[in-house]
C-alpha cells in the first residue's frame, strides 16, 4: 500500500472542527511526505458534487458532534458523497465539552459503509457553539499536542502497512455489521430543572440597530437557511451558531426559553474539562 495524498474532508460551521483536522492533517502529510487536499463540505454549494477514491488516498473525515452523534442533517449527504475502494480513513469529530457520545461510532460506521477502512479515530474537546463558557480555550496546546502525537502514530501504522501490505482498524471501531459498533439514540437536551428542552423550532433573531446588512450570516449558513433579506430565516435551522458567532456586528441572536435553559444548564453541569479520546 503507497499513500499519495491526504483527503481532508471537514463540515465545521464555526471552524472548530476544520482546525482540528487541519492541525491532525499538517503533521500526518509531514511524517508520510505527502500533499493534503482540503474538501470543506460545510455549506450547501460544497455539498453538491460526489467523490471517488482508491487505495492510494488517505482520507481524513472530521465533523462535530451534534446531540450525541452525526449532525443528523448532514449524514444522509455523508453517506452518499463518496464510494472509497479500501481507502484508508481516519475519523475525527469534536464535542463540546460535554461528551462525544456516539458520533465517532457513526461517522466510523459511514466511513466503512462507504468502502473505506478505518484505521485510527479520535474525538476531541472543543469550544461548546452555544457558549464560550463550555470548553472554553479548547481545543488548548496539549490538545493540539494529542492531535499531532495521533497523526504521528496513525502515520507509523501507514507506513508499517507499506510493508506488510495490511492494515488493521481499531477495536472499539469496528463495523456495526460486526455487532461490536453501538450507535446510540440522539442526546437529549435538559433545561436547568432536569426537563426535556423543546427548541426544535427556535431559530436565531436579528438585532435590527445592530445589524449592517452585509449578509454574512446569509452566507455562512450551512443549511442555507436564511433569506436574503437577512431578517427571515424560513428554512431548517440546526443551532450550529455560525450565523451568530460569524455576525461582525453581533447582530444575531437567540431568545428561545428552553435553548437559553439549556445552555445554562451546560454552563452549569459541563465546566469540568473533558477528556480527549484516541483509537489506532
């Protein structure tokens, strides 16, 4: 098995995610000697086109962690955008400080069935999108050392495969169709009183004396969820926050009760910080 290229394939609406790959990615096309080739999937004009991929290609697949698992709007378009012919694939995703859940278990689960081999995952901790008071300053400087000593040791399995010509995946990531993969149910989000919080429908509000007009929210909206005239938002909204936190004017914002419980239910419960995890 020869590596010529490194496939970064990232959704990361408010580049939490992206940075975590291209930290991971940097240091493993150092140690293979390799390009990087960045597919950045995360608004809808980069979700349209599909991809194909042979032994030669190492693909790296990097997606935050949304209740628990695969942000469930982007799976369906996940399990359909490429066909990898025993690519070898290395599964990230990021969490808020919370827990990853199920969602390294999933994007494992798309990757096989999408014909790749999965030969190392890692999930870490990340600024909650919800607030910087959850995992604030992650990912830190020993997290991007874990990242860098993951590549290092994912890049010593490559070249080792190299010689033998096999490769092995991780335990703990083995195909559900092994029945050693659990993907569980969606996370349930709480309010500070222990309820269900209810905010399917919440969508985020404009400041109108604050807003500019310059449509960037418009813009970095993964769903394309917001109307041109910036102050609508009649498509699907998925809380990503990016529409918020890229706003130049912080014109954007949510008012909803039970989004707002429950984020200070995670700022409550969530300021202990969570550890990384690492399989090869």
């Amino acid at each position: 098995m020869k590596i010529r290229r490194i496939i970064n394939i990232y959704f990361s609406p408010t580049g939490e995610t992206a940075g975590v790959g291209r930290v991971f990615c940097a240091r493993l096309a150092e140690k293979l000697g390799v390009p990087v080739e960045n597919v950045d999937i995360t608004l809808p004009s980069e979700r349209r086109g599909t991809y194909g991929f042979g032994e030669e290609d190492l693909l790296v697949l990097a997606v935050p962690t949304y209740a628990g698992r695969v942000p469930n709007k982007i799976e369906p378009y996940l399990r359909g955008m490429f066909r990898a012919e025993g690519s070898p694939c290395v599964t990230l995703v990021t969490f808020g400080n919370r827990a990853f859940d199920s969602s390294l278990a999933e994007l494992a689960d798309i990757a096989w069935k999408s014909g790749a081999r999965v030969i190392a995952g890692g999930a870490f901790a990340a600024r909650h999108a919800f607030s910087d008071r959850v995992g604030e300053g992650r990912p830190s400087g020993p997290d991007r050392e874990m990242m860098e000593t993951m590549a290092e040791n994912t890049a010593q399995k490559v070249l080792d495969a190299c010689e033998s010509d096999d490769i092995t995946s991780p335990e703990e990531l083995r195909g559900s169709y092994e029945k050693t993969l659990k993907i569980d149910n969606y996370y349930v989000p709480l309010t500070e009183t222990g309820q269900r919080a209810v905010f399917l429908k919440a969508k985020p509000k404009v400041d109108t004396e604050r807003c500019v007009g310059c449509g960037t929210c418009v813009h970095s909206c993964p769903m394309g969820a917001i109307a041109e005239d910036i102050l609508s938002t009649p498509g699907t909204c998925i809380k990503c926050q990016a529409c918020v936190r890229k706003c130049p004017a912080g014109a954007r914002y949510f008012d909803d009760e039970a989004f707002l419980s429950h984020v200070r239910m995670l700022e409550r419960d969530y300021g202990r910080r969570a550890e990384n995890v690492v399989y090869i």
